[in-house]
C-alpha cells in the first residue's frame, strides 16, 4: 500500500520543482530576446534545471506509486533531463547534432509530466477516500447532509449500507429518512432538529435516536451535527453525522441487568434470614400451643395451618437463599453429555407424552469441573420452565420438541463482559431449545428475576431461573436466551472447558 503522507509531500515538491522550472523557461524566452551572446546567466540557469530535473527524477524513482504514474513520471523526467543537457551543451558547443534531443524531449517530457501529476493525483485522491472509508467502517459512522436552499439529501454509502440499504434502493428524500426514525423518538428528533435550524438553542453535541433497518430490526445511532451559515448569517447546509453504538447500547442493557441481579441477590439474601427468623419463632410456638392444646381440635385444626404456612414460607426462604448464594459444594471433572442424558431420563418419565425429548450430543470430549448435582439442576430447572411453556401453548396436532444440545462454542464478546469471564477460552454449550411459542424482549429482559413467573406464585415460587442463573454463574460460565414470538426459545448454557490432560 502507498504511503499516502509520503506520497503527497513528494507531489508537492514534484509540482513546486516543475512549477520553477517552468517559470525559468518562460523567464528565459523572455530574456533572450534582447541577448545574443553566452552569459554566465544562460549557464547557471540551465545547470540549476539540469540539477533540478535530475532531483525530480530521484524523487520519482523511490517514490510509492503505481507503475502507470511512475512510467510517465519516469518518461517524462528523463526526457526532460536529456533535453536540458543537451540544452546546456549548446552553450559552448556551434554542433547542431543533438538538438533533436531538446527541441522534442522537453515537450514531449513535460507532456508525460503533467500526465504522471495527474495519475499520482487521482492516486492520493483514491487512497484519501480509502482510508476515510475505512476509518468510516472501523468507526461506524455514516455521514449525510442537507442542503437547505434546495432541499438537496445526500447520503453517503456506508450509513446506507448500515441501515441495510444500497445506492438503488435507499430512500432518496430528507422525508424518507425521517420515516426511518423509531416512531417513539421521532418527535424528540424533530424537536430538537428544528430549535437547531432556528436558533433556539446551541448546537447539540449528541442525540441518541433508533432507525429502522431495512429487515425490520431497530438500530442505535448517535447522532452529531453541525450548522453552515452563509455570508448573511442564514444556514444553508447541515451536515450530520450518524455513529452505530447498538453494541454499546445492548452491552449497556446488560451490564445492569447484571447489576440489578447483583443486587437483587444481596437484599433477597438479607430478607431471607430476617424473614426466616421470624418463621422459626411462628413455627415454634405454632407446634407448642399444638401440644398443650391437643383436646381442643378447632384449634388444632388452625394450628396445623399456620404450621403448614410457616412450612412453606421456610421452604421459600431456602429457595431464595438457594438463589442469593449458590455455591460448589465440591469441584470435579464431569462429563457434560452424561449430565444431559441423566437429565433428560428423569424429565422423559415426568413430563407429559405431549412433549418429544431429543438430543444432539456433541461426539468430542466435553469436560468441566463443577458440582455434578448443581449443574444438574440447572438442566431441569430450565428443561420443566420449557415444557410447562410447551404444555401452556400447546394447540397443534403435532408434539411439541423439547432438545438437548451440546457443543464447544466461543462465548459472544458482549456476553463474556456481562458475566465477567473470558471471551477467548474454551467453553462447553448445553443449548436447551423448545417449540413454544416464544418470549417477548420485555420478559427475556426480567425471566431470571426472582419471584418472577408468568403462572402466578401459588403454582410457582419463580425462583428456578433465578438460581439457575445464579448456579452458572458460580460455575464462572454464563447463561443467554434467544427467543422469537411463534420461533420457541433456546437457553444457552456456557461452561468452562477442562481439557482431558488437565482433567487427568
């Protein structure tokens, strides 16, 4: 690749050079009007474009160009050379033998020359574009402007191409691209775009907007701007710059989410030993005054019930500890196919006949060191929440497909930094896939809070994510869903993998 910097600056002096020269042969036609004789003038001159001819042609010759700019560059500097010697020669000699090399290697030269400037120009020109283009991709930026005089919209490809669109089929107008605005920040766009363009209010800096893609799918833009004013201080062009940051908007989401979790963990945490003490006074005395109250079978009766109720919210309180601090009991190599398969023998004889389990094991060793009893666990807890789903929306004729799936895969960068493990080692991936019908972005975002559950907490106590998600996590893995309205949902489940000699 040319140097571009280099390149340029060897143009200038190129130019400069030629630029001289010229001016000393228009200076000597002029001058040797009124002379005939040799001069020391003639003689200094002509050596210093001799000189300067012979400079240009060491230039060209180290410098990074293509081949079809140094060829006339080269051409045309040597010819020019030639013809200057010659020049020089015919000051002290009357021969006439080589005057052919000045009368057609200058012109022809300089005809090379300025055909040689202009390649190299369009050169440094095409490259300058490159580089902005790629610079322009590297950032994501896209770049527009708006003619406000003529109502002219101009587009460049790359925020076209961002929001999915080529040069044939992108909207053309200012009111098209408007149209490309999320409706819901449509009007803050407009508003702020509009005290802009009268003067209400100093440039803004930043203004974060979604657009719509042309698949469908909402992208984050950041959008910066700025005013030209013409020499009576009306604006006549906006130009405007438009940078991607739906990655750092998604990474964002969910570095809180994984705060809120944090934090959620540690308030269940301290509920559940506040609440829990007060469950073994009620329990306590509910079963003392049951023993001095044994005739009394109304009572009893009560009795029973507020023991029964203290019984259940004990076995809440363990649940949510379970989920505020989940820990390894012991730590060992495990096999993560014989995990799924132990799992799915206990969820084919629970589940209804309704549901098909399949399995897609990966045929290569897949060992990680954790809590066998733990992680299985985890494959239930999300194996019953998909077929209770399953059975939920189940209206087809045909079963619904509950599947297991195991591979070695990369961890998604962004999800790496949400659980904060590395996104370069090597991870086992348990994908439990369903047939449902789907989960909208609103319930993905809250399905691993505790309590949270769509059935109501007298069918469920909504913690068996949540501990999920917690289990994982001290496993040092992570865990994603992906889920589409009618396209079912997939739990990926992300571990560590222990290569065999270090599970040896």
């Amino acid at each position: 690749m040319m140097n571009v910097d280099a390149s340029l600056k060897n143009k200038q002096i190129a130019t400069g050079a030629l630029t001289a020269i010229l001016l000393f042969i228009s200076l000597d036609i002029f001058i040797g009007q009124f002379r005939v004789e040799i001069s020391l003038y003639d003689v200094v001159g002509k050596t210093i474009v001799l000189v300067l001819a012979a400079v240009l042609l060491a230039i060209v010759f180290n410098a990074s160009i293509s081949r079809k700019t140094f060829f006339s560059l080269f051409t045309g500097f040597s010819l020019y050379f030639l013809g200057s010697l010659v020049d020089l020669y015919d000051e002290f000699s009357k021969n006439d033998t080589y005057d052919a090399f000045e009368d057609i290697g200058i012109p022809i030269g300089m005809l090379f020359i300025c055909f040689g400037l202009y390649f190299w120009f369009e050169e440094t020109k095409s490259e300058s574009r490159r580089r902005y283009e790629l610079a322009a991709e590297a950032g994501r930026v896209g770049v527009w402007e708006w003619n406000l005089q003529t109502g002219e919209f101009f587009v460049d490809p790359y925020l076209k191409l961002m929001l999915g669109y080529t040069e044939t089929d992108s909207p053309q107008s200012i009111d098209e691209w408007k149209n490309l605005t999320h409706p819901d920040d449509r009007k803050n766009v407009d508003a702020q775009t509009m005290a802009y363009l009268q003067g209400k209010k100093v440039p803004f800096r930043e203004l974060v907007h979604r657009m719509t893609h042309k698949n469908g799918s909402q992208r984050w833009l950041l959008f910066r701007g700025r005013l030209f004013y013409d020499d009576k201080g009306r604006p006549y062009k906006f130009l405007g710059t438009e940078t991607d940051i739906s990655d750092r908007i998604e990474l964002e989401e969910q570095l809180n989410h994984a705060q809120k979790m944090d934090a959620i963990g540690k308030l269940a945490e301290g509920i559940a030993h506040i609440f829990n003490d007060h469950l073994t006074v009620i329990l306590a005395n509910a079963q003392m005054l049951e023993t001095n109250l044994a005739s009394d079978k109304k009572s009893i009766s009560r009795l029973k019930d507020i023991e029964t109720s203290a019984i259940r919210g004990a076995e809440l309180v363990k649940n949510l500890l379970a989920f505020s601090s989940v820990k390894k009991r012991e730590s060992y190599p495990i096999d993560v196919n014989r995990c799924v398969a132990a799992v799915t023998a206990i969820l084919s004889r629970a589940i209804s006949n309704q549901i098909q389990i399949e399995t897609a094991l990966c045929t290569e060793s897949l060992i990680v060191d954790g809590d066998e009893d733990l992680i299985n666990q985890v494959l239930i807890n999300i194996g019953l929440n998909a077929t209770e789903a399953m059975i939920a929306g189940h209206d087809a004729p045909k079963p619904s497909v509950l599947k297991f799936s195991t591979s070695m895969k990369a961890v998604p960068p962004s999800l790496a930094q949400q659980f904060h493990i590395s996104a370069t080692d090597s991870y086992v991936c348990v994908s439990i896939s369903d047939t449902g019908k789907g989960m909208e972005k609103a319930l993905i975002e809250r399905i691993f809070e505790p309590f949270y559950t769509t059935k109501g907490l007298e069918y469920n106590t909504g913690l068996g994510l949540s501990i999920s998600y917690s289990a994982v996590k001290e496993h040092r893995g992570a865990i994603q869903v992906e889920s589409q309205i009618g396209q079912g949902t997939t739990f990926n489940i992300y571990l560590p993998r222990v290569v065999e000699t270090q599970a040896a």
